[in-house]
C-alpha cells in the first residue's frame, strides 16, 4: 500500500503557483511602498539614504532564517530612529561615543533581543500601557514632524533638543521657499489621497517620482529646490566597529531602551498580523529573528532596525503568504542601493519629508487618544503626560519615563482595591457584592468578603485595615474571604492576613477561606503558614460550603 501524501504532495500545483504569484506581487507591492520609506527614515537619523536600503536588506535576511512570522517585515523604523538619534546625540555631545556608533548600538540591540527571546521574555512586551504606548507614539510623531519641517520649507534646521529646532525654525520662516513646500504638501496630499482611496497604490513612490520628474523637467534646483545628490553605490561596507568596552558600556542603557521599544512594537505585529493558516503568534522565536536583523544591520555597517506594522499591513493586504514578500523586495532594493544610485540624484528632499510626514500623522492614534479622553480623565493624564516626556525630554528618558508611568498606574489600580463585603442572593447559594435595584441577604453572624485583585505589599496594608475595621463593626462569629479573584498572594500580604485570623480569634470567632481558586494563591497560602494557622479543614471550594459548615446556624438551609 503506497503511502499517504504529504499535504504538500496533496497541494495541487496550480495551487502553489498562485500562491508563488502573490508572493512576488506582495512582494513588488511591499518594494514601491519601501523605497521611499527607507530613504526618509534614513535622513531622519542623519544617514545617507542607500544605508536605509542596505538596513532593509540586512533585516529582512536575518529575519527570514530565524523569525517565525510568515508576514512580518524588519527594516528602518521612524519609530526608534528619533531615539537612538537623540541618545547617541547626547552622548556624542558628552564626548562618550565615537563615529560608528550606530553599528555597535545594533549589534547590542540585537544580541539583547535573541537573549530576551530565549529565555521567553514576551511578557515584557506588555510593560506599557494603551494610554502610555499612545502618548509615546504620539510624542514620536512631534519629534519626526519638527525634524521635517526645515526639509518641507525649504530652509536651515537645526538642533537635536525640541526648542533648539522649534528656534531654528524661526530664524528660518523669512526664506521659506515656496515650491518646497508645494512639493512637500503635495507629496503628503497624494500620499494620503491613495491611502484612504486606494491603499494598495504605492502613493508614496508615485510621489517621489513625480516630485522628481518635476524638478528635473522645470529644473528646481536653480530655484533654491534641494535635492538628494548623487548617492554612492556598491555594496556596504561589512568593516567592525572599532569601538572598546568603555564605548560599549555608555551604549548598553540606551540599547536596553530600544530593544524594550523593539519588543513592544514586534509584539504588537506578531499578533495583529497572523499567519495565513491562522497559527498562535511566536512572539518569542520573532524577537530572536528581529534579533538576528539587528546583528545583520550591525555587521553591515547600518544602525538598529525594527518590525515594521504599515509594511507588514502591506504584504497581508497584497497577498503574501510566506516571507518570500519580503524576500523579494530586498533583492529589488539591494540591486537599487548597488547600481541605482543616480536614479535617485534628482529627488527633492521635500518630497522625503511630506513622506515622513504621512509617517507621523498615521502613527498618531486619534481615534484611540479621543476614546480615552471620553473615558477616562486619569488614563487621558498618562497620554498627555507620556507625550510630553517624549517631546521634551531626551527620547530615552521619555521612554523610561512612559515605562514609569505605566507601571505606576499599574500599582496605583492595584493599590485602589478594597474589601468588598457580599451578600447571597435570595434563593440561590451565589454570593455576590451588592448591586443597585438587587436585593441581598446577609446571614446572621456571618460577614463575607472579597478582594477583587492580586493581594500584595502595595495594598497589604489596605485590605488588613479594610477587614479590621469591618470585623470590629459587625463582630461576626464567622468571617469568610472569597478568595475567587485573587490571583496571587506575597508575604507581605501573608502576613496581613494571619493577623485578620488572629483578630478574628480574639474575638471568638472563626476564619475560612473560600474559593481559591488560582493554583499561585492556594500555593502562597501553604507556604507562607496561612493554611497551617486556620486549619485545612478551614479552606471550602465555596462560600456557602463554609457557611453551612461554620456558620452559627450550620445547617441553614438556602430558602
């Protein structure tokens, strides 16, 4: 009997040839909508704009041979260029980092990456915040903006903090030049005239080659128009930093600082782009691939590169199936960075920033920042004050201070929980907190309590106070904790409630636990001697277990 098909064997070749066609669309698709986007991301870090082409090529290798995602592409990113720029900026200034450090920034991105994702570290992924990731992006969105108005009008910039080039562009606004800015405001119209109408036009492409063919049919340069210049050809450069350990130990905060960004932003592509066949997210194997692209961008003498969402959004909406998408358009832009350099002489560098523009228009999330504000005046506090951070302060301490932000609004919703007393509901054993128009029963002598979050140091203190305070005004014979919504307990908290049993048996009254549910709080509860001191006899899988068992009436029946 022959043996069964593989399911490739089982594919009909047809099959794969349309598939192998959508690749290679997706992937000329992903090309035109690239191109231009590397070289204003580029220029946006003060490189030449073929480095841009060579950081794509050098990411999108590495991440094919080891990430997971079949649709995710990795190249230069307006997201953590402002970062790097402005930190390595501060250093340079410092007299701390030497010419080159750029590379030797993506070589530690990159190992920082692969280790964060052998070791599984996904969940740091989540360190941020909605509010506080959308102020951040919002914040990186002024800082791409004001770095590309000088280009968009045609006049001087200058200054790596905000104000120094919020004054450049006022000593410059006498000499704006107008078609500059004609040809910027043009671009950033066409750009998002095609993505609104017709998204899988590469709108900008068509901009720049129209911006282009206008300078060189109405030759604009001898009006004041500038342009890239003829760009360098070949092949990177592949020469190692030479850079010694106290160069790499001034690096390491701020490769911390965008590998963290990298994660978050590779997170949140692996699972909004999913696979075609519908598979889970690998979201740790795609952190050592997009370690593996920042290895490969270092060694080619480029700068730290990071998972890309439009481009991504790209290749799912053009087709691509695998990462042959990507694959293709890195051969495109390799032969285009190698051969094509004058091609590129003649493009208009306002052209570039009405792109760039587009860019930080569409990573500000309006719609999302407007649901906050509406519904939230805190959560609305941590977007404002996020983007103000990033804004003004150097990029990377922005960063440290949205990841704060974040987590102290995380223990400040932790801290804000207090003991909640529950009722039963008439005619069934359900207990439950009390809620408005719906009538509750108490039990006499019996006081019921939950705790609707992880109890811990940071509201310890709250919930001890909370149940002492509840206990001294009722002095019920049994005292019950629904344990249902605790997740987790620590000593701190271990020890606040040995002390409500201890008060509770002063008073001569009777400590159970009820509905431990989660497998790290009843854990918590046998190490830390909470069982042992109440008896095991004392934890019931229910509350009105323990009621009928403990309560003073014992065999109470539920009407």
């Amino acid at each position: 009997m022959p043996p069964a098909p593989t399911p490739d064997e089982n594919a009909s070749a047809p099959g794969r040839a349309g598939a192998f066609g959508r690749d290679l669309l997706a992937g000329l698709t992903l090309a035109a909508i690239t191109i231009p986007e590397q070289m204003a991301t580029a220029r946006l870090g003060g490189f030449e704009p073929q480095v841009g082409f060579y950081a794509f090529v050098a990411a999108t290798l590495g991440f094919v041979v080891f990430g997971a995602s079949r649709l995710l592409t990795a190249g230069a990113d307006s997201t953590i260029t402002p970062i790097f720029v402005s930190g390595l900026a501060a250093l340079a200034a410092g007299g701390a980092i030497p010419a080159g450090s750029a590379t030797l920034l993506a070589l530690l991105v990159g190992s920082t990456l692969i280790v964060a994702g052998l070791l599984r570290l996904g969940w740091i992924a989540d360190l941020l915040s909605v509010p506080v990731l959308t102020g951040f992006l919002a914040g990186i969105a002024v800082h791409i903006a004001v770095s590309q108005l000088p280009g968009l009008l045609g006049i001087p910039g200058g200054g790596h903090h905000i104000a120094d080039q919020f004054a450049a562009l006022w000593r410059g606004l006498g000499g704006i030049n107008p078609i500059s800015l004609a040809i910027g405001v043009a671009t950033l119209a066409l750009v998002n005239l095609c993505e609104r109408h017709a998204p899988r036009v590469p709108g900008a492409l068509l901009a720049l080659a129209g911006a282009t063919a206008a300078v060189v049919l109405f030759r604009l340069e001898t009006h004041g128009v500038a342009v890239l210049g003829a760009l360098p050809t070949g092949w990177p450069s592949f020469a190692p930093p030479e850079l010694d350990w106290a160069d790499i130990r001034s690096l390491v905060p701020l490769a911390l600082v965008i590998a963290l960004v990298v994660m978050m932003q590779t997170a949140t592509v692996s699972r909004s782009f999913r696979d075609p066949d519908g598979a889970e997210p690998k979201v740790d194997r795609d952190f050592i691939g997009l370690g593996t692209a920042n290895l490969f961008a270092g060694l080619a003498s480029t700068f730290p590169v990071n998972a890309s969402p439009p481009r991504t959004a790209v290749v799912a909406e053009s087709g691509g199936r695998s990462q042959l998408a990507a694959a293709t358009a890195a051969l495109i832009v390799l032969a285009l960075a190698v051969a094509g350099g004058s091609l590129l002489a003649q493009v208009p560098v306002a052209a570039l920033a009405g792109v760039l523009l587009f860019v930080a228009q569409r990573i500000v999330r309006v719609e999302v920042i407007r649901r906050i504000a509406g519904q939230s005046r805190s959560e609305f506090a941590l977007v404002v004050l996020t983007a103000i951070a990033i804004v003004w302060l150097p990029v990377e301490t922005g960063v440290a201070v949205g990841i704060g932000l974040s987590l102290l609004h995380g223990v400040w919703m932790t801290t804000r929980s207090e003991p909640i007393e529950q009722l039963r509901i008439p005619g069934t054993t359900i207990w439950w907190p009390p809620e408005p128009g719906h009538q509750g029963e108490q039990v006499d002598g019996v006081l019921v309590i939950a705790f609707p979050a992880p109890l811990l140091f940071a509201n310890a203190e709250i919930f001890r106070r909370g149940v002492l305070a509840l206990l001294a005004e009722r002095r019920p014979t049994l005292l019950v904790l629904d344990a249902g919504g605790i997740p987790a307990i620590d000593y701190t908290a271990a020890q606040g409630l040995l002390a409500v049993a201890a008060a509770c048996r002063t008073q001569g009254g009777t400590f159970a636990i009820a509905r431990a549910e989660s497998v790290r709080a009843l854990q918590a509860l046998r190490d830390f001697g909470v069982t042992a001191e109440i008896g095991a006899e004392h934890v019931f899988h229910s509350v009105e277990e323990a009621v009928r068992a403990l309560g003073p009436m014992r065999a109470a029946s539920v009407s």
